[in-house]
C-alpha cells in the first residue's frame, strides 16, 4: 500500500452529500457538505455533489485536484440499492485512483457496529433496514418514494400534506401543524397540488420538522402521523430481528426523534451506533486501499 494514499468517505443521501478525507495514519485532513447525491433522482447531479465536497475538502488540508490520483473512495449513495443505478455509477470515469460504490445503508450499517455483525435502520429523507451477518447482507424497504420509505421524513411531509387537504374537506380536523402548512401554501389547496407535481423526496422531507415539532407539544395530527411513521419503522425492525438480526442502530436525521415513539420490542434491541456512514464509508475506502 502507498503511503501516500488518501482515504476519502463519502456519505451521499437525498438531503445532503458529506465527504471526509483521512491520511492512511487515519488523521482526518478535510470534511465538507455539499448537495443531495441520491443517484436515482440523478446520477450526475449526486457525482457533481460528491466532487464538490471532494474539492472542498482538498482544499481544507491545502491540497489540489491533482491529488484526486491519490484518492481510494468509497461513495456511499442513496440510491445504489438499485442495480441499474449502481452499475451506471460503477461505470462512470471517477478521478479516484480507486473507488467503491455502495449504498449509503451498507455503510452506516458497517459504521454503526465497526465492521461486525449488526443491523441499521436509516430514517432520514428515506428510510430503509440494512443487516449483515457473515458476509451476507439482508435489505428491507427503501425502494423510494412513492412505493416505499414509509416512516421517513418525505413520507412525513407528504401524509402531513395529505392531511391538510382533508382538513381542507371537511374529512379531518384541522390542527397547529396542519394550519402552519396551509399557510405556507397561502391556504390555496391548488397550490399544494401544483407543488406536489414536481416535489422531489427532498422537497416533501422539509415539513417532516414541523411535524416532529408538533407532535412533541401533543398537537393531534402530529401524534398520529408520528405514531404512524414509528410503527413502519418498527416493522422493518420485526423484520430484520427475524431474520437473525440481535443489535440494531437507529441512524439517519430523523432516527432520533423517531426512537421515543417506537414499540419496547423495537428499543429493546437498539444499540447505540459506534459510528456513522461516512465511518462506514472510510473502513470500506482503506479495505479496499
């Protein structure tokens, strides 16, 4: 191995694309933030966020681009579970020396336990069960919006604006979050279906704060929507668990608040992540260094 090597993690999910940059020995050079990187919403807007952090990232430890050459990275992409997506990311020309796509639950999933044996459930703009045990990998859910993700903070911010057109009905009643996201429509129910034509998982993942705020002050449709996404969650976990799956970690920006809401048998078999993806990411850049 050249000990000139650098080891570049790169976590890329459908809100933001964070990247860190390690000498061998380990040291932390660089970390950055740039866009989204869910490659099935666009597989050259997530490289062109992967680059971006790089770049920043190189600079912070007073290097350039000509040190990409240097580079083993290991991408970890929202959107790499799926085949098609994954090989047209393998395929492209990546200025690395080397590099290794996966998804970004295969790495929190490797962060969260060091490397062994254990499962993650991701809640953030999307949510999905990753395990392994032995070498193999077992995956459940995270097929996107609008089939899947179910519990996430874009399924959130969707059923919060499902809602509001209910209450706009007559069909529910209104509530503090259902009103506060009327408003931000200026009260027009055509608005918020001209918007939804076109919202991308992101988009919908940016209301999941308000009803998470709600939902902490009792407000009723905030409760329910909460209570709702955490019994998703909770039977990706029965799924996992039953697949051999003892230790379980809540990751993502939405798995903390998501975690007083789930079931005893749920919190029973959580552990505290030892890590996070772009840990993950980095273990996965050096084996492959």
């Amino acid at each position: 191995m050249d000990a000139r090597t650098l080891l570049l993690g790169v976590d890329g999910g459908g809100t933001q694309c964070r990247a860190r940059l390690c000498a061998l020995s380990g040291a932390k050079l660089g970390e950055a933030t740039a866009g989204p990187a869910n490659i099935r919403f666009g597989l050259g807007q997530g490289l062109t966020s992967v680059l971006e952090a790089t770049r920043q990232c190189l600079a912070q430890a007073g290097l350039s681009s000509d040190d990409l050459r240097r580079i083993t990275a290991c991408l970890a992409l929202a959107g790499a579970s799926e085949p098609t997506d994954l090989a047209s990311a393998q395929g492209q020309a990546h200025p690395f020396a080397r590099t290794t796509v996966t998804t970004d639950a295969h790495a929190a999933c490797v962060g969260a336990h060091g490397g062994r044996d254990g499962g993650v459930i991701v809640v953030g703009t999307g949510t999905i069960g990753w395990a392994q045990r032995g070498g193999e990998h077992d995956r459940v859910g995270g097929w996107g919006l609008p089939v899947s993700d179910e519990g996430s903070g874009a399924w959130l911010g969707r059923e919060a604006l499902r809602r509001v057109l209910w209450a706009h009905d007559g069909r529910a009643p209104w509530s503090g979050v259902l009103t506060e996201l009327f408003e931000q429509f200026q009260r027009d129910p055509h608005a918020i279906v001209r918007w939804t034509a076109t919202a991308s998982p992101r988009d919908f993942g940016t209301f999941a704060p308000f009803v998470v705020e709600h939902a902490n002050r009792g407000d009723p449709a905030g409760t329910e929507l909460m209570r709702l996404a955490a019994g998703h969650v909770d039977i990706l976990a029965v799924r996992l668990i039953g697949l051999g799956t003892r230790r379980l970690a809540l990751v993502g920006g939405l798995g903390p608040h998501m975690e007083p809401w789930l079931s005893h048998t749920t919190r029973t078999h959580l552990v505290p992540p030892i890590g996070d993806a772009l840990d993950g990411a980095l273990q996965l850049a050096r084996a492959a260094a």
